[in-house]
C-alpha cells in the first residue's frame, strides 16, 4: 500500500458510510468526520510519510474550513446523542465543551412531553392565568392548593432526575437503530426525538439512488404506466431487502408446520 492510498482510506472510509442506505442517520455526521479526521491526524505524525505528507497536512487545514464549525451546531449533536449507536457518551470525545448543554436540551424537550404545562396546571387546579381576571374566589381557590403546587414542581424535578439517570446509563449499541436499543423509561418519547433529529441524511447520494431506480422502472416500453403503480414499484424496489427478510420468515414458518 503507497503513501497517498494510506493517507485517503479514511476519507474514503467516512464518504461509504455517510453515503449508505441502512446506517446514513444524521447521527452518524459528526463522529464519521471526528473518526476521518482522528485517523488523519495520527497519519500526519507518521514519521514514514514522504510525499504524502503536504496531501494530509492540506486536508486537516480543508477540515477544519469545511466542518469545524457543524461540531457547535446543537441539532446535530442532538442528533448524535440520540443514536443509539452513539447516545451522548461519544460527544464527550467529538464536542466535550457541549454535553452538559445537549444534556440538559434532551432532558428538558423529554421532560416537557411528559408534564403539562405550567398554563395546563393552572386551568387544572382553577388558578388564573395571566389573561384571566383574578377575582377574589380564584385567588383564594389558588393559595388552598399551593402545596399541590409545590408537590407537582417538585415531582417535575424527579422527572428530570429520572430522565438524566437513564441518558447517563444508556449504552451504546453497535446495531441498527431499532425500539429496543433506546431507554425502557419514556421510550416512545425518545423514539420521536430520535426520528426528529435522525430523519434527515447526511448525504445526497441515497436520493439519487432513488432517481436512478425510478429510471429503470419508467421506461420507454412503460410509457403509459400510472403514477399510483409507479410509486407501489419504486417502494417496493427500495425495501426488496425488507420483502425479502418477510418471505424467508414466512418460509422458516412453514417448514416448522410441516
């Protein structure tokens, strides 16, 4: 192996992986590119390299230029501790000045999907509102369930403490993202996040796939076909892989009958 093919693997690495179809989540941006630029930096200290040594030194500096700032953007991180491959341990190595801040972001959106509304618990306990008048019935109604009050704050505070213990205990899982990879408590709630923050992809080639697929359906010889029979095709063509893992499930089951 020559000094410029050591020195492009792990660029040609990281555009494979942000360039697939099953594991190309939004989540897998940031530490892709840590990991390239990681391998980058420990071949630039390679003592062996000769010629290639400018070509690493030029995309360290591109890097940097190019993606240094994405390691600030919060919707990105969000989407890295979300992955259940990743969870918010691996930003203590891509990002550590941020895990506190995406820390408290992912409790907080959790934890506001869990409890009402400040506003909620007032029309619930009968206390006015800031547009409501404050007659004297009201206010009187408020102060005689003020402890609930204070009982339901502090049983929001329990939440979080909840919701941190669990971020904090999630390990991280080298498989596919799937429901069973996320924390027990509140799952549900960390799937919508993850979906939120992992629907899009890094990368443009999934989409173009997609178009190359299309033209391989819409042919000349099917001029006429319909647009509902060209979308059905497409999907399926998209999820053979899934059809395929169905029909071989329904195979095993009747071998077992017979």
């Amino acid at each position: 192996m020559n000094e410029y093919t050591l020195v492009m693997q792990p660029v040609a690495q990281c555009l494979d992986m942000l360039q697939g179809e099953k594991r190309a989540y939004m989540g897998t941006l940031l530490p892709q590119l840590w990991l390239m630029k990681t391998s980058l930096e420990e071949k630039s200290e390679n003592i062996h390299l000769v010629y290639a040594r400018p070509l690493v030194q030029a995309l360290l500096s591109g890097y940097e230029k190019r993606f240094g700032h994405l390691f600030q953007n919060r919707d990105l991180l969000m989407a890295t501790a979300l992955h259940p491959s990743f969870t918010l341990k691996a930003l203590e190595s891509i990002a550590p000045d941020m895990v506190e801040e995406i820390g408290d972001r992912i409790t907080r959106k959790i934890g506001d999907s869990i409890k009402p509304t400040e506003k909620q618990q007032q029309r619930q306990l009968g206390q006015p509102t800031e547009k409501e008048p404050h007659n004297s019935d009201a206010l009187l109604f408020s102060k005689l369930f003020s402890r609930v009050l204070v009982r339901r704050a502090s049983q929001q505070q329990d939440v979080e403490i909840v919701i941190r213990k669990s971020m904090e205990e999630w390990v991280p899982s080298q498989e596919d993202p799937s429901c069973s990879c996320f924390p027990n408590q509140h799952r549900e709630i960390w799937i919508d996040l993850f979906i939120k923050y992992n629907t899009p992809i890094p990368s443009s080639a999934a989409v173009e796939r997609c178009f190359s697929a299309g033209g391989d359906i819409l042919r000349a010889k099917r001029s006429s076909l319909k647009e509902e029979r060209f979308e059905d095709l497409l999907f399926l063509k998209g999820n053979m892989d899934l059809l395929q893992e169905v029909i071989s499930q329904e195979d095993m089951e009747e071998e077992e009958d017979l």
